[in-house]
C-alpha cells in the first residue's frame, strides 16, 4: 500500500508543474519585444491552453478512470513536455501558428489530463477528509505562480527565451513522470482500514463497508451529467471563474487606473493575489469538511456578492487591494471544493471523469472572462459597470447554491451521499 502523504506529494508535484501555465504574463512582454507580436496576439496563447484544458479534462476524464492515475499522469507528462519543447521551437521559428499549437493545444491538453489524475485518487486517501486532501493538490497549482513566474523571468534573463522553455520542460516531464510513477488508487481492503481507523473498534465493520464504497458506490459521469446537480454546479462554477478570471486579467493596470496605485505596489499586489490564490485553496477546501460544501459555496457567492459591488465604487487603494484579494481567495476556493462537492454528490465511482465535464466551464470561462471585460472596459471606458454585472451574477449564484443546499440531497448507486 502506498503511503498516503506520498500520494498527496505526488498530487502537489504535477500540479506544482502545469500550475506554471499561471505565470505565462510573465513571458508577454520578453515575448512581445523579441518577437514584435501584438499583447492580444500573444496573450491568446494562454486563453487557447485553458480552453484545451477544460475540454480535454471533460473528454478525458474516462480515460483517467480506465486506465488510472499512472498512465494518464504519464500521458500528460508526454503532452505537456511536447507542449514546452514545441513553444521553444515555435519562438526559434518566430511563428505565431506553431505558438498555438504547442502551448495552446498541445500543452492544455496535457494540462486537462494532469489537473483531473490525482484527484480521484486522492480522495479514496482520505474519504474522511475530502476537502482537504483535493484543495492539498489544487493549492499546487494556484501556487505554481509564485514559484515559476521568477524562475521563469530569471532563465530568460539568463539564456533566453527559447532556452527557458527548453529547460523547464525537461525539469516538469521529469517532476511529472516521478510523481505519476508513485500514484495508485487504494484496494478496498486498504480504503477499509483507512475508514476504521477514523473510528472505534466498534465501528469498525461498518467503517471497512463505507471503505469499499469509497472506491465502487456512485454514479457514472453519463448519469451525473443528466441531473439539475450537475447542470447547477456547472453553471456556478462557470461564473465563478469568469468573473475570477476576468478580474486576474485587469488586476495591475485596474489597479494603477483605479486606486491611482503604481506600477510597483501593482505588481506586488499581484504577487499577493498568487498567494492568496493558493492559500485560499487549502483553507477554504479545509474548511468546507467542517461546515460542508453546500454552506461553503454559499459563502463564496455572499463575499463576491458584497466584494464586486465595494469594488466598483471604491478608489482608496487599501480597500481596492483587500477587496480584490478576497475575491480572489474565494477564486481560488471554488477550483479546491468542487471535487469534494461532487464526490458528496454523486459518489467516487467515476470522479475523475465527472470533475473533469465540470472543468469545460473553465475551459469557456478562460475565454469569455477576459473577453467581457475588455468590451466592457472598451465601450463604457470604465470598470464599474462590469464589477456590478458580476455582482448581479453573484447573486443568482448565490440563490443556486442556496437551493442546492437545501434540494441536492440525491442517492448516488445505493449510498446515502449527501450535498
């Protein structure tokens, strides 16, 4: 049996590497001066590898589940090394096609199949803490920034940028093959002993038969995807990351526009926000086995409600920054609870495979963030009317979830699970 904390490891270690996708603004302006691409241009390579991302983990997701988390982890160690080799090829070549081909498609599969391996896997680890052992890998990946973003900056200063992709992609296949050598689902007899000993003695038979439910009771993702469940946290996540998103495209210049900060203070806020963003991952998934996931999105929608409504009429800087960083927790959040939401909901019988149709609404929201909020920014010549959009979409977030908590109790293949 493979040591649980090491699974957990092995989870933060692929995340920890395709997370780096976060730190691609970091690139733009190397990428813009040496190459003479337009910021639009270039920026579309990272909306194209988060659309790939979302849709790949969608259709993917049974792949994860037949074949397990060792092979699809190596299937996306294979696709996002080529996607790193490909964008140094891509920048040697100067051609904007081949940049969205390899980094775009290329490595956003890669990021779909490694974002969705460990979770399934991670959670038949710890059945009792779901929360906490998916927001532990998810954290890897809002961290990944703050790790890669200088790393990045200094190899490009260093050697350049074509180097710098070659060398991060042999570090990542490396980090990415390792940890997806180390991971394997628990046998039922083990997942038997892991909820007996959350226990007493006691419990004990009743503990080993919720154990084998762990990894065999639920739905299938085919069944999932016909409920109002899956449709409503579908819907709620898709806002959320579209409204999260679209606030991370704007934060430094809205920022320096709006709360007259600098383009200092702007960029250490924005190194703030990477940690709020990963921290907020452990915390609130962490916190979400306490009070459950229904009360936490509740509470998620509730501070993006108030939070988007102050931002849009507050110009005092400090206000701005605690406001943002709020939001941005409660971002972060979401991505770290939605596994342990659906695992509540419908089972781990094929986890994998329905959190990944979940994440096309990341792959949607990539794209339709930013989007909205440079139309908004380019006909209203301002942030506020936006800010109390996404207000307004916070609230029917809010009653969604609310109703959720109260109507989402389903039976998920013979097992009581609960919203």
């Amino acid at each position: 049996m493979r040591n649980r904390w090491l699974i957990a490891l092995s989870a933060v270690g692929i995340h920890i590497s395709i997370g780096s996708v976060y730190a691609w603004s970091v690139l733009t302006r190397p990428i813009m001066q040496v190459l003479g691409w337009s910021l639009s241009e270039t920026t579309w390579a990272f909306s194209i590898a988060i659309l790939f991302l979302g849709f790949s983990a969608g259709f993917l997701g049974k792949y994860v589940e037949k074949y397990g988390p060792k092979r699809s982890g190596l299937v996306s160690m294979a696709f996002f090394g080529a996607g790193m080799f490909g964008t140094a090829l891509a920048l040697y070549l100067g051609s904007l096609p081949l940049l969205y081909l390899f980094y775009g498609a290329v490595g956003g599969i890669g990021l779909g199949v490694g974002y969705i391996t460990p979770v399934s896997t991670l959670v038949k680890y710890f059945p009792e803490h779901r929360g906490f052992a998916t927001g532990l890998a998810i954290m890897g990946f809002g961290f990944a920034a703050l790790i890669a973003g200088p790393v990045m900056q200094r190899l490009t200063e260093e050697f350049g940028l074509v180097e710098n992709f070659l060398i991060l992609g042999t570090v990542y296949m490396v980090l990415i093959g390792a940890s997806s050598l180390y991971l394997k689902p628990p046998a039922k007899a083990a997942a038997a002993r892991m909820m007996a000993g959350q226990g007493n003695a006691a419990q004990a038979p009743q503990a080993a038969l919720r154990g084998a439910d762990v990894l065999a009771l639920g739905v299938t993702a085919s069944e999932a995807m016909k409920t109002w469940q899956f449709r409503a946290l579908w819907w709620v996540f898709f806002v959320n990351i579209t409204c999260g998103i679209g606030l991370l495209a704007v934060a430094s210049p809205m920022a320096q526009e709006v709360a007259h900060m600098d383009a200092a203070q702007a960029a250490s806020m924005v190194g703030i926000i990477g940690l709020l963003n990963g921290g907020g991952r452990i915390l609130w998934s962490s916190f979400s086995d306490v009070i459950g996931r229904g009360y936490t999105y509740m509470a998620f929608f509730l501070i993006e409600i108030a939070a988007f409504a102050l931002l849009a009429g507050t110009t005092d800087a400090f206000l701005f920054q605690a406001l943002v960083l709020s939001i941005i927790s409660c971002y972060g959040g979401g991505f770290s609870c939605m596994p342990a939401y659906l695992s509540d909901l419908f089972g781990t019988r094929e986890l994998s495979a329905i959190h990944g149709r979940v994440l096309t609404a990341w792959g949607c929201a990539g794209v339709v963030g930013p989007m909205l909020v440079s139309l908004f920014r380019e006909y209203t010549q301002g942030y506020t009317t936006i800010l109390l959009f996404f207000a307004g979409l916070f609230v029917v977030n809010f009653a969604i979830a609310t109703f959720l908590k109260l109507h989402g109790r389903r039976d998920a293949a013979g097992a009581a699970v609960t919203a």
